[in-house]
C-alpha cells in the first residue's frame, strides 16, 4: 500500500479530525477548500493524495496519479459522471445514511401535512376562520405508503412509516434483502430488509402503484432511473394518492408530473428535489395549491447532525481500508457504471 496522503475537502469536525489523525499516523492529512468556480484543484495539494474525502471530486481528478479510494460526503454519486474511476481501480464509498434521520422525519412531515390539509388550517387561522371539517381530522394510521428505492434512506422511512402503523411496501431494482456493511446511525433502518408488508422490484409496477395513498421516491438518479416514473406510471396511480420526491428531481419526468398535477391525476406532491436549482421563480410548481415545495433541506450538509455522522462514516472506513477490511457503502463497478464513471 502506498504511503497515506489523505486530501480533505469537507467542513472538519474536532472529534471525527482527530479519529482520523490517529489512524493516519504516519500518513498525511491535507486540507483544501474547493475553487468556487467549480475549476480544477491546486495540484500541487492534491498529486499524492491516495485517500480523498470530498462532496464532489475535483475535474482535475485525473492528475491524483496515486488515487486509490474516494470518500463521498452525500449520498447520491452522479457527481462522478466522466471520472475516469473503474479502470483506474478506484474505489468509491457515499455518504449513505448520515442524512437518512431527517429525511425520513421530512417525509412524515410532509405526509402529515397533506392527510391532515395543515396548509388549509394555517390558512383559515391567519383568515380567522372556524372550521372543523373531517378533512382536517385524518389520520395516516393505516394508510398505504410505497417506497421506490430501499436502500438506506428508503430503509429509515420504511422503519418510520411502520412505527406509525402505515401499511408499507418496498420497491427495489433487484429484489430486496439484507444489506451487509452499510453505514447507518444506531437504531435506524432495516438492515435485513424485513419490515416491508410487500416487496417488489421495479418491473412490477402495474402491481405497485394502484394501491398505494402515498408514493415516496428515495433512489439515486442514474441512467437507469431517469425518468422511472412518467406518464405511464403517473396514471397508474389513484386520484387520491400524493407524490413524495426528497431524492432526484429528474427521477420523474417533468412534463408528465406538471400535466398530472393540473389535470387531477394524483392529488398532489411534496417536492424537495427540483429539475433546476434554484426553481426559477417562473415555474408552474410554485403556483400549483396542490403542492409543496421545498429548497431540497430534507437532508443537508446544513443538518445538525450530519457532520458528526459523515466524519464517523470516513473514520470507520478509514480504519477498515488500514485493515484490508470491507469498506461501508463500497459502491460497485455496476453503480459506477450507472453514471458513467468509466
């Protein structure tokens, strides 16, 4: 193994930093503050590095001739599109399940606000209006959740979902199971994969969408899933039934979403992911009553949580990659591939 460089492009935090110094002695720890023009590195800071922790690689990733594994601080990995990774032999690990807490807690929230029409009571509240309809009186106790996408953050929500008492059923690309060496807080997720009422993969969803109240999307975006649900798969589902999206916007088609929230398709959606950034003020989404929106905060680099989470994962890992061990999150060459990172 070549001698330990570490390049660090993430906020620090003291206790994971010093975890890390530990482990790296011997080695060296270089910090460096990403360009904000999106350019290339300094090269002279990165060219030795073997170990880089970063949020996005820098374009000049290339010239880091000893490169041999990259940390991720997100979960999502379609930053490393054009890479030159997989014949290189880098390896890759994300950020998977430092951010899966309060997504799943914006997915309830958001859930919650639609069952119970709080926008419609807040309304009447600063209208000064006295209405107790049975509207406002729901409960998701019973309802019907599916989540497309049961990995980390699908696996919390599920977790979730069932304490509430929510009926839920899981949808993956392969079928799912337990999920060995992956990075999750204490007391989160399904890790065998057995909490789900139902499981489907994502050839069945003539099967999966009819029945469903809610509909919550937490997959990565990758060639394959650009796009997965469309009009097809947007008029399967009932009138009735909402849309959750905290992941990808590109993961449904624009065009058919817009037509299926004016035309009464389904009932609405709660948008935390958007097709641009940030959503121009022109967009029909900010004007649609059937709609919430929010500035992709479900789960951030901002959470209070999330540094001390990501500085454990690298940590972890860093201490397996010293000891030959399997690393957490390794994403495969099948993944790698999925967003073009040659």
């Amino acid at each position: 193994m070549k001698p330990l460089h570490i390049v660090v492009a993430v906020p620090a935090w003291p206790e994971g930093l010093q975890k890390v110094q530990k482990l790296a002695a011997g080695g060296t720890i270089q910090r460096v503050d990403p360009p904000p023009d999106a350019g290339p590195w300094p090269i002279e800071l990165i060219r030795d590095g073997t170990v880089l922790f970063c949020e996005v690689p820098p374009v000049n990733a290339a010239e880091m001739r000893d490169l041999a594994w990259i940390q991720l601080g997100s979960a999502g990995y379609e930053q490393l599109r054009g890479l030159p990774l997989r014949a290189r032999g880098v390896r890759v690990t994300n950020a998977s399940g430092a951010n899966d807490v309060p997504i799943a807690e914006w997915c309830m929230t958001m859930m919650v606000m639609f069952e119970r029409d709080l926008r419609r009571l807040l309304e009447n509240q600063r209208a000064r209006i006295w209405d107790r309809s049975a509207r406002f009186q729901s409960e998701l106790r019973g309802r019907r959740v599916g989540i497309v996408g049961y990995g980390n953050i699908g696996r919390e929500v599920g977790r979730v979902c069932r304490c509430l008492g929510l009926e839920m059923w899981a949808m993956g690309r392969t079928p799912i199971g337990p999920r060995p060496d992956r990075y999750a807080p204490a007391g989160t997720g399904d890790p065998e994969g057995i909490l789900p009422h139902r499981k489907f993969t994502t050839d069945q969803m003539a099967d999966f969408l009819p029945h469903l109240d809610y509909l919550i999307l937490t997959m990565p975006l990758t060639l394959a899933t650009r796009g997965i649900i469309g009009e097809r798969e947007l008029r399967m589902m009932r009138p009735s039934a909402v849309l959750l999206n905290p992941a990808r916007g590109p993961l449904v088609d624009e065009a058919a979403l817009l037509a299926a929230l004016s035309e009464g398709w389904i009932a609405g959606a709660a948008l935390d992911a958007h097709y641009r950034y940030p959503l121009p003020p022109e967009h029909p989404l900010w004007s649609m009553s059937n709609v919430i929106l929010t500035p992709h905060i479900s789960g951030s680099s901002a959470g209070r949580e999330f540094l001390p989470r990501v500085w454990e994962l690298f940590a972890d890992n860093l201490a397996r990659y010293l000891a030959g061990r399997p690393l957490l999150n390794e994403l495969s060459a099948a993944e790698l591939t999925s967003v073009g990172a040659s």
